[in-house]
C-alpha cells in the first residue's frame, strides 16, 4: 500500500475504532444490548468486574449480562472521553478510553456512578472494527456497592493493574 493509501487508512481506522467506543455508550443507554453485542468479535473476552461472572468469553455473554446488570436500573448516562489508539498493525489496535457512568436505580434515590477506563484490543473483520478484548478498571465510584469493580490501583500496594 503506498504511504498516502496507508496514513489515509490508519485515520479512517481511527475515526471508525472511536465510533465503536462512543457507540458502545449510547447503545448501552438505549438499552440495545444486541447491537452492543455486535460491537464484539465471536471469540471475544470481556472483564467487567472482579468477580468470575463478570468474566465474559462472547457476543451473547455480554448481552445477558448487560441485561442483568441493567434489570433494577431505569436510567443510564455512560461517557467515553480521552480515546487513545494504538496499531499494532492495520488490523488489530489497543485503545484505552476513559468513561464515566451515570445510574439511576428503580424505586432508589441512588444514583450511582462509576469513573474507570476500558482497556480494549480491537480487530478490523471484513472491514469493520470489533472489539475482542475489554477490560474495565475503575478509577472511583460513588454510590456503588463494593467488590464488584476491579480498581485501576492495587489498594494494598498503590501500583495500577
């Protein structure tokens, strides 16, 4: 591929590998979790939390969890910012962007939000950018219950995961 065709394809990839990471948000919002499901490769691994079910190994996982996970809440409000991408080649990238998430909980006055970042590896399938790996790390949260959440530091020793 001559050098224009190659920068013009890594800042297409970039604009393309930003909308999956902003339009994983408003789906979520929408609570359209097949669509968000779609975002995902086949064989892809998502880390959502601490404990082993937040552990997911495909498309289908990620839609039934997010579905339990959004079973008591009415409303969501989720924000991707500061998306950083890096290629390790031009079909497969490493982002990490930061979120914040906002939660209203049914018949609660908790609203519980969550500052973290995703830590994700995205593979370009036939032309389109899907993510196939996730990590979420939390930078802090407000209102959430414990030990659900994996923190960004080790709270024993103050290094980052």
């Amino acid at each position: 591929m001559p050098a224009d065709e190659s920068i013009l394809d890594e800042l297409g990839s970039r604009v393309a590998i930003a909308d999956v990471l902003h339009r994983y948000a408003r789906l979520i919002d929408e609570r359209r979790v097949d669509a968000v499901a779609d975002l995902f490769t086949d064989d892809c691994i998502a880390v959502y939390g601490s404990r082993v079910e937040d552990t997911l190994d495909s498309p289908n996982a990620i839609s039934r969890w997010i579905t339990a996970q959004l079973r008591s809440i009415v409303a969501t409000s989720h924000h991707i910012s500061n998306v950083e991408v890096h290629f390790d080649d031009p079909e497969h990238a490493r982002t990490t962007c930061y979120v914040q998430a906002w939660h209203a909980v049914r018949d609660s006055s908790a609203r519980p939000v969550v500052y973290g970042r995703y830590v994700d590896r995205l593979q370009r399938e036939n032309g389109t950018w899907r993510i196939a790996r996730r990590r979420m790390l939390v930078h802090g949260a407000e209102q959430f219950p414990a030990g659900i959440l994996t923190p960004l530091h080790d709270q024993s020793t103050g290094s980052a995961h």
